[in-house]
C-alpha cells in the first residue's frame, strides 16, 4: 500500500492509502494448458472478470456457469463441449479447441440452427429476458432467510448462482445478439439511403432509458436536492441542538442515499462474486454525487432528452423520403434496433442482481466460521474452495470444529495478489491465433506493446477527439483517484462504472468492441472511446496527457517534456 500521513501534536493521521501500482515486474508465468492441445480464448462472461477469480468463484460459480452453458446447447440440439470452460492461472477463458469430430456434428446442426432456432431465439429475445429477469428476482428475494442449518444457506447460495448463471445464458443467447445484430443490419442498410449532411446512424440509437441512465438521473436528483439544502450554520453537521447527532439534512442526505443505493446498488463491478457491491462500496457514486453537487455537471436529463429530440428528427426525416425498398428495410430494422438495443444495458445491468442475497448468505457462513475459529474475518469465506467450505459447514450442523484454514488462506491471497500483476493473454497458446483453421486476430485485442510514445491502435467504440491525462483505474478500490476531465483507462468496464463516465473526458479500455458496455455508455455521454486495445492500462503512464481519437480508434501519448 501506498499511504500517506501526517503527524500533529504527536498524534498520527492517515491522509491517504492506495494500493501501489507501480510494482517491479512480477515473475515469469508459464500459461499452462489443461489440455496441451488445446486453444482457449478471453471472452464473453470473462468481459465482466477482469481480475483472477477467487476460490470460491472458481469451484463454485464456474462449474455453474459451465452446466448452464453446456444445459443451453443442448436445449437448441447444438453440438458444444462438455468442459466449456477452463481456469487457467486464476483467469477463466473458454475452450474453443473444435475438433474434427466437433466440427462435424454442428455442422450437422446448423442448417436448422440457422434457419428456425437462432431467428426464433431473436424474435423472442425481449420476453424471454423479462421472464429469466423475474425468475431470477424471485429466487434472489425468497432466499433471503439466514436463520437456518449451515448446509441449507450453502444449498440456497448453489441455487442462486445456477439461476444467474441461467439468466446470464438467456441474455447471452437472446437481447446480446439481437442488439448486436440489429445495429449492424441498420447502420450497412442506412449507409445506402444516407445523404449528405444526414446524422450518422448511431444517430437513431440515442436517448433511451436504462437502469444505468436512471441510475446517474437520480444521483443527478439528489445532489441537486443537497445543493438546495441551508448552508451549515457553523454547527459541524450536528444537530441543533448541539447533542452531537447529525443535523436533519445531513440525516436526510443519509436516508436518502440509502434509497438510491437500495435501487442501484446491485450492478456488479466484477461478476466474481467475492467482489464487494457498490451498496458496500459506493466509492465511484460517492465520488460523482461530489461531482453533481457543484453544480457544474451537465443534466443527464437535458442529456438525454436532446438525445432523444435528435432520434426522432432523423427518424422522422428518414421517413419522410421517398418510397422504396431500401428505405423499407432500413425502416424495418430501425424498429427491430430501437426495440432491442435499450434492453442491451438494463439486461446487463442485473446480472448480479441475486449477488447481494449471495453475499449475505455466504457472509453469514463467514461470520458461522469465525465464530469457530476457523477463519480470521467473515469475508475469508471467499477465499474457501467449495469441497472445503461443504466439510466446514457440515461439521457446523453437526457441532463439530471445522479445520482451520488460516494458513490456505494467507497463501491463496498472495498468489491472486501475484496473478492479478500479470494481465492474461487473450488466446492461449500465447501466438498462436487461428480457431478451427480461422485467423481470428483481427477480432481480439491488440497484444504487442507499441514503442514508447507510439500510437496504441485500438477499436473505435465512440466518436470525437480530446487530450487529457489518463488516469489508470483497475478496480473499484481506485475509483476515488477518478477527477473530472481525466480519461478513463480501464482493463474493462461494466454498468457498475457508469458513474465515472458522468467524471471522464474519454473512455480507454483493454478489453471490448463497438458494441460493448463502454462504447455504449460513452456514446450516450458524448466523449470519444476507443476499445479493445489490449495494452493500455500495462502501457499508459497514469497523469500522463493522452489524445484519444474515438473516430480513428487511436491512443496517442504526449511527447514527454525534456528532463523528465
């Protein structure tokens, strides 16, 4: 830890701590494969994984996904693999190694996969989500009870995480692609009707309502409501009458941002679910709420409603063209788009909506197994693996002192610690890049290290131009070193990070494409991205001016000055 302090009378204050980042170079890793033949790849669900799972993730919640996975193949009849998944180094990718024998057999598939199963999936993608949403809600409220025998809150917690898992597959087969699908369809068909000085097509797709929009309105709402509070009166923040106690408003502001992370406290910014909530830590919201009470933040109401204002001009304009059978199709997948693509981010956004009855169930086994002795501090549980925590709770309902794993522990922190320094490939084995006989390079991010000052190319996610330091966040544990105006520079992002974009200048992400969660978010904000450049967080020096180029899909670091 970095920690900052300073000392008065004698007494010690700790004005800062972070974790450092500036570390000396880890020691060499070896990827080992789990199959020596076999080729795995970085994507999907491991978008919303950036960091090495914790045990307990790994043994519990991979496995998980993994019989969801494999039980959503089947249910289509397309041939998959039984081990869809692989932890490698801490890090979960999935197994693309298509045999001969594989290829065969979904080839087989296709044909009808293609022509009645994957448009009957799209066509039904919006109620299928709702229907998954209110399964999963369901499950998440009626497990909330922890007055029950160690096993029992284990089984519940299984349960639960089958269930987002399941959740996760019906998006991921359904809303995902459908918004994928239809923006692409729409912008190629637009780009034939498109005139001079029309807007571009991203145009059509702005001003919607989401979970993470609404999120950053009513943080917007209250600190407006803060804003309009009387001035302190000189009292510190007590009550009135000087008891100590805090003043009304203060009271008021506590109550009521209680409320709002009641609501929204729930998107997850790691899937893992070890990683605290933003109800737990609400550090970026904290640091926007800041933002929003100086007044000088533009409204994301007036944001969006300009947005909005400028989607139904283009649309109207486009309909008000002449007849034909290209403008048709464009009109025809316009409403396909603007069906689908706002359920994009409210789909995403409750994806770890079970996470804090998870959290609550697991930590209170934490809590069952300190009381025991057998780990330090609740939280500990996490860094459990499954076979170890099932013997710890049965010898909990059967009265007997589970083993201790103080030792396990320590060591497993230090290993993720020591991982988590060493960004993992995005296809491995390390160089090689085709999949099932396909050059897929040009879909992954970038993996050679540009030479200093040289542009970092990455994928242009949102458009527009600007120059501002990069400030380097790889957690949640960082968002507070987030000013306005820095550029955001992140491994990935996800709806949980929506508040910084209300802070940031421009988006950088290692991970992630045009459609993806960042490139989505930044375009409803208006500040330039550019994704997917696989190095920026290892190769941008934090503080340092950067030019991000969201048209051209560049990273630029400015010259360093002379004696520096």
């Amino acid at each position: 830890m970095d920690i900052e302090w300073a000392m008065r009378d004698d007494r010690l204050f700790i004005v800062q701590a972070r974790p450092i980042t500036a570390l000396p170079d880890a020691a060499p890793v070896t990827w080992e494969l789990p199959d020596p033949k076999g080729r795995y790849v970085r994507a999907s669900v491991t978008e919303l994984l950036p960091d090495p799972l914790s045990p307990l993730f790994e043994t519990l919640g991979v496995p998980a996904w993994e019989k969801v996975t494999v039980e959503s193949y089947k249910s289509v009849r397309l041939a998959y693999f039984d081990d869809p998944l692989a932890v490698i180094n801490g890090y979960l990718y999935y197994n693309v190694r298509y045999t001969p024998g594989l290829l065969a057999r979904m080839a087989m598939a296709q044909p009808r996969f293609l022509t009645v199963t994957l448009p009957g999936r799209l066509r039904t993608a919006p109620e299928r989500w709702r229907e998954a949403h209110a399964r999963y809600t369901a499950l998440a409220e009626r497990l909330q009870a922890i007055d029950m025998p160690a096993t029992e809150l284990l089984a519940n917690v299984q349960e639960l995480v089958e269930e987002a898992a399941r959740y996760y597959l019906t998006i991921q087969s359904g809303v995902l692609p459908a918004a994928y699908l239809s923006e692409a369809l729409f912008t190629s068909v637009y780009k034939l009707v498109r005139r001079h000085g029309d807007p571009p097509a991203l145009t059509f797709l702005l001003g919607f309502d989401s979970k993470p929009v609404r999120a950053e309105q009513a943080l917007h709402d209250l600190a407006r409501w803060a804003r309009e509070q009387p001035e302190p009166d000189g009292s510190g923040g007590r009550a009135p009458d000087g008891s100590g106690g805090r003043a009304p408003a203060e009271e008021e502001l506590q109550r009521r941002l209680a409320a709002h992370l009641s609501v929204y406290g729930d998107t997850v910014y790691d899937l893992d679910f070890a990683k605290p909530l933003p109800a737990e830590d609400p550090a970026p919201i904290l640091r926007t709420l800041e933002y929003f009470r100086t007044g000088q933040a533009p409204d994301p109401h007036a944001r969006r409603q300009a947005a909005a204002r400028k989607r139904e001009e283009a649309v109207a304009a486009l309909r008000a063209r002449r007849a034909g059978p290209v403008r048709a199709l464009a009109l025809r997948l316009l409403r396909w788009a603007q069906t689908v693509a706002p359920l994009r981010e409210d789909a995403l956004a409750d994806v770890g909506l079970g996470w804090p009855t998870v959290r609550r169930l697991l930590r209170e086994l934490g809590r069952r197994l300190t009381d025991a002795g057998a780990i330090a501090d609740r939280d500990e549980v996490f860094w459990l693996r499954l076979d170890e925590l099932q013997s710890a709770v049965r010898a909990l309902d059967d009265g007997r002192a589970p083993a201790p794993a103080h030792a396990a522990v320590a060591e497993r922190r230090a290993a993720w610690q020591a991982r988590r320094r060493v960004p993992p490939p995005h296809l491995l084995p390390v160089g090689k890049t085709r999949i099932a006989g396909i050059d897929v390079s040009r879909l992954l991010p970038a993996q050679q290290v540009p030479e200093p000052g040289a542009a970092i190319k990455g994928v242009p996610g949102s458009p527009g131009r600007v120059t501002a330091p990069a400030r380097i966040i790889h957690g949640p544990e960082e968002f507070g070193r987030m000013r306005q105006g820095d550029v955001l520079v992140a491994k990935i992002t996800t709806p949980a990070w929506t508040p910084l974009f209300a802070l940031a200048s421009a988006i950088v992400t290692d991970v992630g494409g045009p459609l993806s969660h960042s490139s989505i978010v930044a375009r409803e904000y208006h500040i330039p991205a550019v994704l997917g450049t696989g190095v920026a967080t290892e190769h941008l020096v934090d503080g340092r001016q950067i030019t991000v180029d969201g048209d051209a899909g560049t990273v630029t670091p400015a010259e360093e000055e002379p004696g520096r």
